[in-house]
C-alpha cells in the first residue's frame, strides 16, 4: 500500500508553496487550448454538422492536445523532483519529430486499447439498442414484440457496466504517462507494460486518490476553479506516481525476485 491520499496532497501543497503562479500559467496552458477547440468545434458544427464537429475534437485531442498533457505532466514530474524549468518547456514534445512521435505514440497506445474495449464492452448494449429500436422490425416487415419495452432499462444497465469496468480497465494504466516522462530512454510499449505490473499493487490507492478529488472536480466544471485545481492535481498525481513507483521497487527488493522489472529514474 502506498502512501494515503492525505499525505500525497499534503506534500504536493508543500511543494506548490511559493509557486503557485509558475504552475497555474503552465497549466493554464490546456485548460485555453482545450477551450479553443471546444469554440472551434462548436463553429464546425453552426457550418457544416455535429459530425464534423465530434472528428475535428478526436483529431485535436491525439494530435495535438495529448502532446501538450504529457507536456504537462513532464512539467511538473521534474517539478516535484526539483527542477526549476520555465513554463514554455509544457511544448516540451512540438520541439522534434522524435518526441512529437514518441508522445503521440503513447497516446495512440491507450486510445487503440481504450476503444478495443470499449468495443467489446459496450458489444452487448449495442445489441440490446438494435433489438428495441424499430427499424429491425421495419427491415423484417413483422410488428415490434412487447418485451422490447424493457430493454430501454435493460441498454442503460449494461451501458453503465460498461463505463465503469472500462475506467477500471483503463486505470492500470495511469502510470505510463509519468512512467514515459521520467525514463526518455523506456520505449513506450514498456512503460504501458510496466504500468499494468506497478498498478497491480497500487490500483486501489489510485482510485481512492481520484475519490479524494471529486469535490475539486465536481466545483471544476464552473472552469475558473480548474485553474488554481489542475496545478494541484497534477503535482499530487505525479506525488503519487513516485511513491507508487518507490513503494513497487520496495516489494520487489523485499521479494529478492530479480527477474521482475524495476524502475528507479526520478525516484
């Protein structure tokens, strides 16, 4: 078990003493680039449709706002390890083709992963819309069953499975970003694997740390708190992350089993 979500926070206000300014502009950073796409969008949308719309976000979000997170994450990952970088390093991975790629590498990584299952998750409450809707009914020319009312109730139910087995899917990787910053040498497909064998042991600790933040999250979606919350987040994430890496290398050492990976940069 890692150290509590209590001490996390606590060490990353600690370290945000004194420069709170320095870490807001580099978190701010997203929070407009994000915004820009969102009017972007919407303008889309007014001009041509809602499709156009939804391609121009996916396409903005893997290309260019994945590089500027990760970015972040560098930020503030050197942050807590000491380094005194100026804001403008947030554009860290647009300064080569090399680091362009290789963050646009981890974020396709997690994207494929992400829609492989979601596409076998949401399989089921597919299905279960294609059943209740009526144009099945229409292409075989015979009239609508009456116990397709309730597979509405039946759809919702397997969607709201599918959502939460897929953050938990999801989350054994949290650590790859942090894993991929620290370690510029670790190839991409290593850190997502040594993510997954880390968050083994350290999975409950994340989501009891994404928990502690809900109230911040929740008073987020009015966007101006975003920017005094991000900077915090961000810094009691990456806080976490190195007392999980730590605390992973901790159990292998105690084990004696050398043949597991290990991972020591940063820490």
């Amino acid at each position: 078990m890692t150290a509590g979500s209590s001490v996390v926070k606590l060490t990353a206000k600690t370290a945000l003493k004194g420069n709170w300014l320095k870490n807001i502009i580099a978190s701010a950073t997203v929070i407009f680039s994000y915004l820009i796409f969102q009017i972007s969008a919407g303008y889309i949308a007014s001009i041509s449709n809602d499709a156009a719309a939804y391609i121009f976000l996916i396409l903005s979000g893997i290309f260019v706002l994945s590089p500027l997170i990760l970015g972040i994450v560098r930020y503030f990952w050197r942050f807590i390890c000491g380094a005194e970088d100026d804001t403008v390093t947030v554009f860290y991975y647009f300064s080569g083709k090399s680091l362009y790629f290789r963050a646009l590498h981890l974020t396709l990584s997690l994207f494929l992963r992400a829609l492989g299952f979601g596409v076998l998750l949401f399989a089921p409450s597919i299905i279960t819309d294609i059943f209740s809707g009526v144009k099945i009914y229409d292409m075989l020319n015979i009239p609508i069953p009456m116990w397709t009312s309730n597979l509405y109730y039946a759809s919702v139910f397997l969607k709201t499975i599918a959502v939460v087995v897929l953050l938990f899917i999801m989350a054994r990787y949290y650590l790859a970003p942090v894993l991929a910053v620290a370690d510029e040498k670790m190839d991409i497909a290593e850190a997502v694997h040594m993510s997954c064998i880390v968050s083994r042991m350290t999975l409950l600790d994340f989501i009891c740390f994404i928990f502690s933040f809900l109230g911040w999250f929740i008073i987020s979606v009015l966007v101006f708190p975003l920017i005094f919350v991000m900077p915090y987040f961000l810094t009691s994430y990456c806080v976490h992350s190195r007392f999980a890496v730590a605390e992973y290398n901790k159990r292998i050492e105690k084990m004696g089993q050398s043949s597991f990976p290990s991972f020591a940069a940063g820490i």
